[in-house]
C-alpha cells in the first residue's frame, strides 16, 4: 500500500508538470548579503565547535537576557535536537510528544536511546490537563509552537503553565521555535526558565534550508558544556561558510522578515480560503506554512494524488495524524491556485473516498 | 594538574607570538576552485540527505568499482564515524580500537551506546595476532592508517589478514583514511570487504576542515541506506555550499595533492631530523602530518611548553599514549625551526625530567 515510503521520496523531483505541497521549505532566497559574502570569503580551517564568535555575538542581540556563549551553532536544528536529546538521555528516559508531531521527533528520542511518549493536540492546541498527566514520569518534553504539520500557535497562557509546572518538575522542555518568525496571530512568546533549551535555525526564517545552520540556546551552563564536549567528537564546528552567511541574513534589514511574512499571509488566506471553498475540514493557519486537512484514506490520496494529478501532499500518518494530509504553501501563488484546481478536480471525481 | 583539559583548550588561540605544533590541519588553502565557485553560488534548498548527484558521482570516479549510491556525504568525517557506530550499534556491543588512537573514538564509541576495547599498538604498527585475540566478542573495529596520532601506517600483509578475518567473523571494520593522500612510504591501499566501511574527508586532503565535508563509502546496501535514514533525522543533507567546494575540489588538477605531498615531505624530514637531534625517541614518521616522541610526565611537559615557551603540543594521554607529545608539523618550516629551537631550549633546563 505505502508505495511512498516517507518524505525523503519527493526530495529532488522538481518536474516542471509538478505541483509540490510537500516540501517544508521556503522558496523565497535568502537575503542577498547572505550571498554577497561569497565573493570574499576565503576560511578554510576550523572554527571553534561552539561556533563563530561574530555570530554568537549576533545571536545574543537577538534574545534579551541572553549571552554569546549560551548559544551553540549547530549543522541546522535537527542536529542542534539530536545534541540535546544525546546529552539529556537517562536509561529508560521518556520524552513527551505532540501528537501529530514533526515526523522526526519519534525518530530523534530513539535515536538518543530514549522512549517517545505521546499526549493528543486539540483542534492542534494543548490541552494542558491532559499535558500534565502525559507529562508524568518523563525526563523531557518537546514543545513544537507554531507546529509542523498543524500550522496552528499555542496559547500564550498555557505555554507558560508548562513553563511552571516543567520547572516544578525538574523536566527538560525543548522548544523548537524554528517557525518563530512566521506567526499570523500574534508575537512569539519564547518559553523561559532553567530547564528550556530554545531551538532554532536560519531555515525557514531566512530561506537557508540546504546551507545547515541552527542553534541551541540555553542558560543552562552544564548543558551547553556538555554539548559542545558532544558536538565536538560527532561533528566538530558547524560548516564555518554557513556561519559566515547566517551572520550575514541576521545583519540584513529586518525588512526581509516583514516583507515574507506578508507574502506567506497572503499565501496563507489563498491556501485556507480555497480548502474551506473545496470543502475540507481543517484547522486555522495560524503560523508556520502548512494546513492538515482531513482526508479518508490518507495514505492512499497522496498516492492517488501524486500519481493521477502530479501534486505532492505529504500524509498526516508520517506525523501521526493518520486521515489528514499536509500540505505546505511554500509556493508561489500562481502554483497554489493551480494546486487548488487540481485537488478540486481530483476531489470532484473522488469525493466520496476522500473527504 | 591537567590545566589543559583537551585539544579544544587550543581552538582559537592565534597568537602570533605561538608556535603550535597542536592542531591537526592542512594551513595549506584548498585549491583556488573550490573557492572560484562561491562568486556565482546561489543554491539555497535542501540537498537529497545522501548528497549532492554531482559530487556522489565524482566521488565514484575515485574509487575503482564503486556506484554513486555507495556514498553518503556527510559533515566531516567526524559525523561519518559517528553514524556508522550509532547504525550498526548493538546492546552491549564492543568495538575494538587500537591504542594509541584518534582521541574522539572512544568518545563515538561511548555515544553510540557501545563500549570501546583496545589492544596497543608496537611501534606504532598492529600485530596481527594481538589484534586477533582481542578481536574476540567484538562486533566492529576501527582502523586508522595512516594513523593520528602516531604518523604510522600498516602494513599492507596486515591490512588484508585483517580483511579476511572481519570477513570470515562478520565484524564491521570501520576504516578511517582521512589521511590517505599523505604517505611519504607507498600508495594508500584501501581495505575492502563487504563489512567494510570507508570513511573519508575533504579536510586533509584538500585543506577544507572548517567547511565540514567528508563520506562514508561502503558497498554494503542496507547499512547505506539506515545511514541515510538516520542522517535524515539527524542532520539533513551536509551543506550544499560546502558540498559544491568540495566537488570543485575533486575536479581541480591533482597536481594540487602532488605538489602538497611534496611539502609534507620537506616539513617531515625537518621534524623528524630535529627531534632525532634533540634525543627525542620517536618512530619513523610514515604518513599524515604527526610525531609522537617520548616525553616523561608529558602533561606536565605539555602545560610546561605552553607557559613557558609559548610552543603548543598536545598530551598522548589524550590519545592514550600518556609519556608522549603529539606534535603536528602542519606549519610552514621556519615556525618548524623556530619551534624546535624553543623545544631545545626547553629540553636543555630541563631535561632531566622530561626525557
């Protein structure tokens, strides 16, 4: 049944006949400082595994209360999660999960030696007395606001019970914060306290998925120590050209910011006007770049979708919301008008599996 | 007394006034192509996880017999090694490491849940039969030839008896050649075998440690392929950037690699002469940009060298070879002379309590 295996399947086909609401990542290029460094650029040796002093330095301007060396840069956020959750790992540990949830966390808890346990989003929110009772014998707990794949933004008031009650508890909380600049509704809130390790990277924000630069920021000394110690037998400094263009997009003019955050909200009221139109049941976009509608069959409509009408969605199963598939606006309009065209078309004669 | 805690102590420290004989890279810049392709760079999605097609089908040309898809590119060759150990770990597994080694095993050893064993190595080489005995109950072994931090490289009768025995045992060798390209003594032969994994780096051969591109090369299907997954999670594709250097890298003249071996060569000789005529007892540097003469109390003679003379070293101990000092000839030969000088005038006030 599963003839598409993951996500990693549709990586690299860019088929011009393709309409692509898969892929997680920004089609808007990074700011052009970004590239214009390039010109010069002439590194070649090691940098220190923590990262780029200049761009620590930046990192630091960029969250009140923080300084350089409580940053670490890592080779995009998937690594900066997969350090955390090494370091943390205890025997036994259990590490508390969103359900639907970004697909990698599962694989990322294993990975480090630990046991995913899940708790289930309501309407993509956190209730947070299920929270609290799922959070009961866990060392850590990933919190992913805005979500991939709900696109929905947690409530202010509840993130800060978790904060509360995590402290209480001595738990762990990983913030993945990598949408943190692209929310509709409101600010970001970023969690706080002794135990939160804030996760984020250049990706999303500033159009740098393929150049690998993330980070981790912690007030917590020992666990920045102990990551380092890690990251340099497993990695060693984060590819120092990367470092050198983050830094560049993070002096660029805040404009950039503002200016794709209109874009994706126009593209946002496209995506969500046309689902509503189609039909589809699904949850207010409120962040991030992905809407998971549901749809019967799930597994079988990306197939059929794929195939039939060349659109790639990704199925809701990857993310653990079996009957839902994802579908990322990280295209440009014209595309999300044709995209829409053909899931009509497709729904038009399939309409009694699908939805 | 260890005031120094580890290499990384030394990251940085740029001082002019420094002779380091510390870190374990090229000063030699990677060809001028690698950085002629940054002035027209514009890529900025993600990679396919395995690696760029361009350099995954370069990379094949080197190897005689070999696919594109036997590849995986990956962040140095530090993330090579660390999942190769973490894929193939298994509960309670022991993974065999020669003594003295690379000071990071037996740190990706641990990491990957696994526990190292060593068997020491005589002057510098393994003796097959003590490799043998040691080899009992163990699922992987390492090999490191031309090794850091010993300058030595194995013999070839070795390398293959222990081919054949991992063969006939079903032991994973993972073979570390990042230093392949430089042996002052023969051509690097390549150890071959379906449990044998090829781990690889742009760093040495072509200057480019900072930038954070290596391989793993195995013709062995499965362990791809769960190396792949992993790294989906884990990390993500490895830099395009970085990727598109080290492709450029691999196109220019191979004149590059000739002419630097030739400087490798001068560089030895006057190491190797100098600390002959300094008494120092060392053995005959056969390969990479390392000597590792005796030193009694070496931490001690390490921290010494560092206040007093202002020449960095690194401690055996580090290495598991405590009572020696890896001194790295990877600078241009008057900072050698120099250096030396200042190891004289060390040695001379005290020399009694260091050799």
């Amino acid at each position: 049944m599963a003839d598409i295996p993951g996500p990693a399947f549709f990586i690299g086909k860019g088929d011009d006949t393709l309409i692509s609401f898969g892929s997680g990542q920004p089609d808007m290029p990074p700011p052009r400082q970004a590239f214009d460094i390039l010109k010069t650029y002439s590194a070649f040796k090691y940098g220190l595994i923590q990262g780029e002093v200049s761009l620590l330095t930046e990192l630091a301007k960029e969250y009140p209360g923080s300084r350089p060396e409580d940053f670490v840069v890592t080779n995009g956020a998937s690594e900066a999660i997969d350090l955390v959750l090494r370091v943390i790992a205890r025997p036994k540990g259990k590490v508390l999960l969103p359900r639907p949830y970004y697909y990698s966390y599962p694989h990322n808890v294993h990975f480090a030696g630990m046991t995913p346990v899940y708790y289930d989003l309501e309407k993509g929110k956190i209730n947070f007395e299920t929270f609290k009772e799922a959070l009961e014998g866990c060392s850590a707990v990933m919190i992913n606001s805005p979500s991939n794949p709900t696109g929905t933004v947690q409530e202010v008031e509840t993130l800060k019970q978790i904060e509360k009650l995590c402290e209480e508890k001595g738990t762990y909380v990983i913030s993945d914060e990598v949408y943190k600049d692209i929310i509709y509704v409101r600010e970001n809130y970023l969690l706080h306290g002794p135990r939160v390790v804030t996760v984020n990277s250049f990706s999303k924000t500033y159009g740098m998925c393929g150049l690998r630069v993330g980070y981790v920021y912690s007030q917590n000394k020992k666990l920045i120590e102990d990551i380092i110690e890690m990251k340099t037998h497993t990695a060693m400094n984060t590819s120092t050209v990367g470092q050198m263009m983050a830094l560049a997009a993070l002096r660029s003019p805040k404009s950039y910011i503002a200016h794709n955050l209109e874009t994706w909200k126009t593209r946002r009221d496209l995506m969500f006007n046309g689902m509503k139109e189609l039909g589809l049941d699904l949850w207010s976009p409120e962040g991030a770049f992905y809407v998971l509608p549901k749809f019967k069959n799930s597994t079988q409509a990306m197939s059929d979708l794929y195939h039939t009408h060349k659109v790639i969605t990704y199925d809701g199963a990857w993310f653990g919301a079996p009957g839902r598939l994802r579908f990322s606006y990280a295209l440009d309009e014209q595309k999300i008008i044709e995209g829409l065209r053909r899931v009509r078309e497709f729904l038009g004669r399939e309409y009694a599996s699908y939805s």
